[in-house]
C-alpha cells in the first residue's frame, strides 16, 4: 500500500469504528472540522490526561488554568494576530479553488527533490556496491539540472519570504509554471494576505456590538492571567501555567484530516523565568517533551527535532518535534522561547505593569517566557496511524488491529461470555460490574467469540477477557492479549492487577 492509501484506509477506520467523523455529515459535512465518537473521545481524554498529569502534578511548580474562549479585542492587538497572523492565500481563476502562495512553491519544490531522489536510487540500483552517492550527486547530469532548478527557486523563494514580496511569490508561480491541479491551468489571481483569525460580534444590538475574535492559540488567555494566577497562587520565578483548549484558525488550505483543522485542541504551557536563563530552559523543555512523547512507546526514530533558522520578531529559540505521519515527517509541537515580548506588549497595551519582584535579585522585571504548544487533534492523528496495523496471520487470514499503547486505548478490557446462556452472562456481568470503576470496559455478548475478538483489535482494547462454562466452577476466565493473542487462564479476583500493571497512565508517569 502506498502512504496515500494507507492514509485513506486510516480516515475510513476512524469513521468505521468511531474514532472521527466528519462534521455535520448527513449535511455533506463541513471542510476542516471533525467531531470525535465515542471511541476518540476516550483516546483524546487520555492523551489529555497524560499531558496534564505530567506538566502540573510532576511539576510543583506547574499550575493549570481554564480561560476563555472569548477575550478582549485588544488582547489580539497587543499579541500581534490582528495584524500578522496572516497567510498568503491564491486563487484560480478556472478551477476558483483556494491555495496557499508558499504552500504551492514548496509543494513544487519538494516535487524536484522528489525527482532527484528516484533519480539517485536509480543509480544506487544499477551500481550496486560500486555506488558512491555523493559522487552521483556531483555529477549525473540529470540531478545537477534539477538542483540547480530547485536553488533557484529556493533562493527566489527565501528571498521573497525575508520581505513579504507577494507579488513575487506569484511571479514564482507563474515563472514555474505551477498549475492548479483541479484546472490544470496557471491562470491566477494576485497573491493577496489572508487574516486567518474567525470573528463574531458580542453584545445584542448592532450599533453597540463589538467585534471579538475566536482564539487562535490558548497561549494569551494564560499570559493575560500572568498577575492572577502568580499573585493568588503565590508562584516564584521559576513557574508554569498550562491550559488545555480549543483554538480557531480560518486554515486556507484544510486537508490532511485531523493533522490541519479549522477548529482544534491545543495543550500549552508558558513557563516564566528569569531574562538570561531562557536558552538553558529551552534545552531543558526540549528534553522534557521529547522525552514524554519518546515514552509512549512508538519509537524514538518516529520523532526529530527541527530547529527554526528563521525566527519570529519576537523569538530567540524555536524547535518543532516533528512525527512520522502517513505523509512524512511533520510538525506535532512547537516549543519556543519568547522572550518577553507578549508580557511586554500586554503591559503596554492595557497599561498595567506586569512584573515580578524577585526577592533574590532584589528587583523587579518583566519575566521572559519559553513555551511547548501540542495540538491534541495532532496527537491524535500520531497514535491512530502509528497503531493501525493490517496483519497477515499464520493461518493465513488477516486482522486488523489498532495497537494503540495500552495507557491510552479507548476501551482496557472487554468482558465476553462465550455464550448468551447457562449463567455465562451473568458471571461475565458481575464481573464487568467489578471492573468499570478502575477502566473503561466494554460488555459483549453478540456474535461469535472470534468476531468479537476481530472487533476488539479493531478499536485497540489491550485484553479481552473471556467467561466459559469452565469459569462458573473454577472461577478462572481466559484473558487474550491484543498484540501477541496470547491466551491464559486468570482467576477472576487477579484481573484487576494484571490489567492495571498494563494500562494505568501512572506507569507511564513514572518513567518520565
Ligand atoms: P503549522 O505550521 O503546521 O500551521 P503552526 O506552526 O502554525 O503549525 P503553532 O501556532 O506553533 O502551529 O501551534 C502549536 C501546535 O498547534 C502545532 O504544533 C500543532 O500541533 C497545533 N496546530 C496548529 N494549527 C493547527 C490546525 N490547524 N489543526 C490542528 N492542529 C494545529
């Protein structure tokens, strides 16, 4: 299967087993937006928890907070987004479809290296042994055309972003012949800058509403909540704030499912520090989260850093972690050091100092921040196409199974009476009545023993436990494993150990 396939295949399991539906689908559905079933909903509460325990419960000097959604109008202003959140947004005038100008030039230069790429493994293949690859690059004729055509544009490209030259970036497009690919023509409009912030009107009458804005990040309720929360809570310098939430983008360009949606989940902390320390608490904050993300389980080599080279105005350090998708290697979080400049630019726009006496300095200043912003949804989407799995058994039917790490699995146990008889429901009954306190658990009692199993690998519930007529007298039942469909016999009143030392999220907490 190709990736592309196999991201189809994932979207359809998703919907299938009720992970991700499509919103307001019976009215065709609307772009970008997805709601999650009763399975995903589990799986995204987990992935929540796992992050909030981690960030306040292991950090004393972490706190939470929940702000709103809708703030000030200023709050906006003063944080940059009214004025720069912006993309640079194309139309065609055949097709009438909507596109990103830098998304469609690197789209375009990620196809050369593509090229250049088969080209190279082509040689590697008539060479074999004797292939020397930098070698190859240097000379073939063939890729020096293409990377030559690839610095060219690169540079253009660069060169364009460094001063917003939008005129330029078509001027790109056009140069390249880049084409719609609905129309297939390169008939486009002016590059134009599109504010991807929503907005609505508070208040009840027309002449007194005001315009308000659907947050873009969650990371400003916490800085305007800086004073409340370091007053109240009494925090010193070093100290946290996390919130998880949701965040509103207009996204031009809304496909890859979950990976870009128009409203989503973030998960942020700002944590404030001293000014001067804020590269060594970069480099820590880096550990600390690829660290969290490394102890899920789904391979150190599936995660990389990318360092930023070019900073935002207001950043001195910014690193993605990035995830093997379907799609490659994309950006999961963000984690940077900002400076100062968002206290600074509250405390000028609302005109209350925002400070913090240090007791140990002896003086007051205005605390510098470094941040890690996760989307939810992102993370989402790195467990589900991490686990999907189409296995091929050894009698030669295949199964599907979402090996989902066991701390986050929607479901943890599913209980099963081999039959709907001879007591088998009742036993199986109490016994789920037992164990819903501790996990989620599922009943079933439908269909054959072996379809249920095929169900259970489909949505990733780590055991499923099997009541028999054996179990009425020796009161054991059969447990199965998902991944390895190991079976064993288990006494009922041991069920409960063997599937906590599995599944509780406090496992995984302690490793980090
Ligand atoms: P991208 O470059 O992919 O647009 P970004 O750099 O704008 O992302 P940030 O503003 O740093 O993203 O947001 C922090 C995190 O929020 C991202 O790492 C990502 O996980 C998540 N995120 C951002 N935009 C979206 C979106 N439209 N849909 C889902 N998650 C998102």
């Amino acid at each position: 299967m190709t990736q592309d396939e196999l991201f189809k295949v994932l979207v359809a399991h998703c919907k299938e087993y009720g992970f991700i539906f499509p919103s307001s689908e019976i009215y065709d559905g609307l772009a970008a937006v997805y709601d999650y079933g009763q399975m995903g909903v589990e799986l995204k509460n987990n992935i929540k928890q796992y992050w909030w325990n981690a960030m306040t419960r292991l950090n004393e000097n972490i706190v939470g907070i929940d702000s709103c959604i809708f703030m000030h109008p200023r709050i906006w202003e003063a944080s940059g987004h009214v004025g720069a959140f912006n993309d640079p947004l194309i139309d065609n005038k055949d097709s009438k479809k909507r596109y990103r100008a830098d998304v469609l030039i690197e789209d375009f230069l990620a196809k050369i290296e593509e090229k250049v790429n088969k080209e190279v493994e082509k040689g590697r293949k008539r060479f074999g042994d004797a292939f020397d690859e930098a070698q190859f690059r240097a000379t073939n004729p063939n890729v020096l055309r293409e990377m030559a055509k690839y610095d060219e544009v690169h540079a253009r490209y660069k060169k364009a972003e460094d001063a917003n030259d939008l005129a330029e970036y078509r001027q790109i497009i056009i140069d390249n012949n880049i084409v719609c690919p609905i129309s297939g023509t390169c008939n486009w409009t002016d590059v134009r800058q599109f504010n991807l912030m929503f907005s609505t009107s508070m208040g009840s009458t027309a002449e007194g509403a005001n315009t308000i804005y659907l947050r873009p990040e969650t990371a400003q309720g916490i800085f305007v909540n800086y004073l409340n929360v370091q007053k109240t809570g009494r925090m010193k310098i070093p100290f946290g704030i996390a919130q998880i939430g949701k965040a509103f983008r207009n996204e031009i360009v809304a496909r890859q499912f979950i990976f870009r949606m128009r409203e989503f989940e973030q998960m942020e902390m700002q944590f404030f520090i001293k000014p001067g320390t804020e590269l060594e608490w970069f480099a820590k904050w880096k550990e600390q989260r690829m660290k969290w993300h490394v102890n899920i389980g789904m391979g150190a080599e599936n995660y990389r850093f990318h360092d930023h080279e070019k900073l935002a105005h207001y950043a001195n350090a910014a690193t993605d972690i990035e995830f093997q998708f379907p799609f490659g290697f994309k950006e999961l979080e963000g984690i940077h050091s900002r400076t100062n400049w968002d206290l600074g630019r509250h405390q000028q726009y609302s005109g209350r100092k925002i400070e913090y006496f240090d007791p140990e300095e002896g003086a007051a200043y205005t605390p510098y921040v470094v941040e890690t912003s996760i989307g939810v949804d992102r993370m989402v989407l790195a467990v589900l196409s991490h686990s999907l799995k189409e296995e091929k058994l050894d009698n030669g039917e295949t199964r599907v199974v979402m090996s989902i790490p066991a701390p986050l699995a929607p479901v943890k146990a599913a209980v099963l009476p081999l039959v709907k008889k001879d007591g088998l429901p009742e036993l199986a009954q109490k016994i789920m009545d037992d164990l819903k306190y501790d996990f989620n658990c599922q009943y079933e009692e439908k269909d054959s023993i072996g379809k249920r199993y095929r169900r259970q690998d489909a949505i990733g519930t780590p055991f499923c436990i099997t009541v028999d007529h054996q179990s009425l007298e020796d009161g054991c039942v059969t447990v199965r494993e998902r991944d390895t469909m190991s079976q064993e016999r288990v006494k009922i009143e041991d069920l409960r150990a063997l599937i906590d030392k599995r599944v509780n999220l406090n496992n995984l907490l302690r490793n980090l």
